[in-house]
C-alpha cells in the first residue's frame, strides 16, 4: 500500500513527538520511538490527510442533479444517472457525499407526499411536549373517516424514512420503483384512506457536550509553587495531544448523542402507537397493510400485542420480502392460522410474477415478486397487490376467503 505525499510530509513531525512522549533523541536505544511509531500507524488514518472537507450542498442544485419527467436523477449539465466514485481513492470521501446526497433525496421525497400526493404531516408523540424529541406519520385528509378503506404502508429498516422503498433505486432508478408515491396515488384513486408510517426515525442526534473537569482542589493542600508546576505541564502535555490529534485525524466528526423519541424508540414500538393513537380510531371497516423487509416484522410484533384488534379491523396484508419469524418473534398458533388466510408474501425469486414458492415457515403463503432483488419487491408486485386487496375486500363482504396459493394460475399477464 502506498502512502501520500502530505503523509511523508508529516512523518518527521510524528517522530518528533514519538521522541518528546519517549525522553528526546539522546536516550537509550534511539530507534525505539521510530518502531513504537510505525508499529502504531494506522494507515487508513493516514490516508484522511488528502480528504477534502466534509463540506456538501444541502440542495440538489447544490450537488447539481435534479429529477426528469421520468422521475430519474440525472445530472443538470450532462444528463447521465449519479455517480458514487466521484474522487478515485477516496471511499470514504464519497460515501460521506452519497449519505448528504441521501439526506436531501429524504427532504424531497417528503415535499412530495405533500404537495403531489396532498397528505399531512402529523407529529407524533400526540401529547409531545415543545421540548420533547418528535417524530412524524403522514396521513390522507380522509384517512380516520373513510368510512370503506384504509391502506397502511410500512417501509423497511436502514436509512429510508417515510415514503420511501430503497433510497438506492431513487438515486440510481427513480422515483416510482424506490418510492411509495405510486401505491399512494393509486390508493386515493381508489377511494382508500393512506397513512404512512415512518418507524426508522425513532431518535434526534445532538451533539455531546465536553465534559471539562473541575479540580477539586482549592489550593489550600499543596504550595502555589508545585501548583503552578503542575498546571504548566497539564497545559504542555494538553498542547502535545491537541497537535498529535489534529495530524492524525483532521476530519474527526462530532460526538453525538441520541435522545430516543417518547413510545417510538424502535420499529415495532412505534407501529404499535400508530395503531392505538389513529389505526385503531378509523372509521375505516376495511384496513389494509402494504409492509416491506423489516415493516413485516413490525406488523407481526404489532399482531401479537394487538392480536384482537387487528384481526377486528384489519382485511389483508400484502408484505414484501418480509423478513418476519413466526417463530424466533412466537407468534402463537391463532395469530398463524390468522396469517395463512390473510396475508401474502410476495418473494424475492426468479420466477414469474405470483408463482408460488415453498415456504419453511407456518404462516402466510409465499409468491414470487417477479424480481431477486430483495429491494424491488414492493414495486414488481405492485399491480398484484392491490388485485390481492381487490379479492381479500370482495371475499369479505361475500364472506368469502380468496385462494391465494393458486393466485399464479388465475392472473394472467396482459391484465397486469
């Protein structure tokens, strides 16, 4: 591996300080320092010494990318897709870039649950406090009082935050695959309620205070000479750290603490507060799930807290590469039965659309998404879930259940 130049540049000052902490050049075994500095080096941090700043847009003029009328990003002067190597070498650099980048696509796609898809944004806690950490859902202007149906959407685990499939296929696919605006907007023209949670974002981050300590002597124990002494080389060696730390990490991020948002500290805990605080009060009599990855998880832990009631309310529940365990989160055998009339899980698999895969598990069937890739799931089996809610709605009312592990003989291709 090599080393930088400015890493070169920087050796004989390292040395330097190995010798001072050591006892200067004059001691014993003068190559000892040099060894103990070499055998210390972590090169990884020698490398951050040709980083650029942290120092990102927070605007995606600002990075100089915008969104076509295909929903794809593309750079504003040449027109080609993001890209994340920006600066050879430097991995972490870019990734850093990529996560700002994240952090605005977040911004973004909010905006448009708002403005394109006209929903509220809701805080939550319901009774928080000014002070207090707070979270927030989005909700249809309908969605507690329409009467018929009501389609709840539940994203995965990582990054995403509300509205969102896989921030990856927003920024190298578009909007419709990587986002849940599509199942939104034809929900509503569908008539259905829509409320969207958002159980990734479960803490704020500040940054930790530096705790300076306090000498708890006054003084009055020792002679202000020695005192004095003692203080002068605090400072000296405080002075030799400071210098060491900025060459060996120039770019050292802020600490940061998390304060963890009252009932919404993980997943599970807050799709449980969304169905007491607005699932469980809608007029809705038809109440549908749409949960990716980890949200199926969510909504399995939310079913055996709440077993009576989602039963009492809920239609169908299309879940998505759902990475649930009825056993390892022992779900009980009703909550099982339940699952298997109820829900269906549409697979990463590379066969067709809606053909049935063998399941290990006793609960809901399995289907294939029509894709192996875990993150397009929700998008390739878009138009057969809603068909699944169309025949679980109908079934309902004729108090009839659909069949839905023979769903891949019954669909054809040119309806989808």
């Amino acid at each position: 591996m090599s080393i930088s130049l400015s890493s070169l540049i920087f050796l004989p000052i390292w040395i330097n300080m190995a010798q001072i902490q050591q006892g200067g050049p004059n001691e014993k075994e003068k190559t000892t320092p040099l060894k103990d500095l070499l055998s210390r080096i972590d090169l990884n941090e020698l490398m951050k010494k040709d980083e650029p700043p942290f120092d990102f847009p927070d605007t995606l003029e600002g990075f100089e990318y915008a969104f076509n009328e295909k929903g794809q990003l593309r750079h504003i002067k040449t027109g080609e897709p993001f890209v994340f190597n920006y600066r050879e070498d430097l991995h972490r650099w870019n990734q850093k870039r990529y996560e700002a980048l994240g952090e605005i696509i977040t911004r973004y796609v909010y905006e448009l649950l708002e403005s394109d898809c006209n929903l509220k944004k809701i805080s939550i806690p319901v009774d928080a406090t000014e002070s207090e950490p707070k979270s927030f859902i989005f909700m249809s202007e309908d969605a507690l009082t329409n009467p018929q149906k009501l389609m709840v959407l539940i994203h995965g685990s990582g990054v995403v935050r509300a509205g969102q499939w896989a921030r990856r296929l927003i920024i190298n696919e578009d909007l419709d695959s990587g986002t849940q605006i599509p199942f939104i907007k034809r929900a509503v023209d569908e008539g259905y309620g829509v409320i969207v949670l958002n159980p990734n974002e479960n803490y704020i981050e500040v940054e930790k205070q530096k705790m300076h300590k306090q000498s708890s002597s006054d003084g009055t124990d020792e002679p202000a000479g020695k005192r004095e002494r003692k203080d002068k080389v605090s400072k000296e060696t405080k002075k030799r750290r400071d210098f060491y730390e900025k060459y060996r990490n120039p770019q050292k991020e802020k600490e940061m603490m998390q304060l963890f948002i009252r009932e919404n500290g993980s997943p599970e805990e807050h799709a449980v507060y969304v169905w007491d605080h607005f699932i469980a009060q809608a007029a809705a009599e038809n109440v549908f799930f749409v949960a990716h990855s980890y949200g199926g998880l969510a909504f399995v832990e939310l079913m055996i807290q709440r077993e009576a009631d989602v039963k009492s309310k809920v239609t169908a529940v299309a879940l998505t590469d759902s990475v649930h365990n009825v056993w390892h989160q022992e779900a009980g055998k009703s909550i099982r039965e339940w699952m298997r009339e109820n829900c269906c899980n549409w697979v990463s698999s590379s066969e067709p659309l809606d053909t049935s895969v063998e399941s290990m598990l006793p609960d809901c069937p399995r289907v294939s998404a029509g894709t192996d890739r875990h993150e397009l799931t929700s998008w390739k089996s878009f138009p057969s879930i809603f068909k699944f809610f169309a025949e679980a709605s109908e079934a309902k009312s004729s108090s009839q259940k659909p069949t839905l592990t023979r769903r891949s003989h019954r669909i054809k291709h040119e309806e989808l």
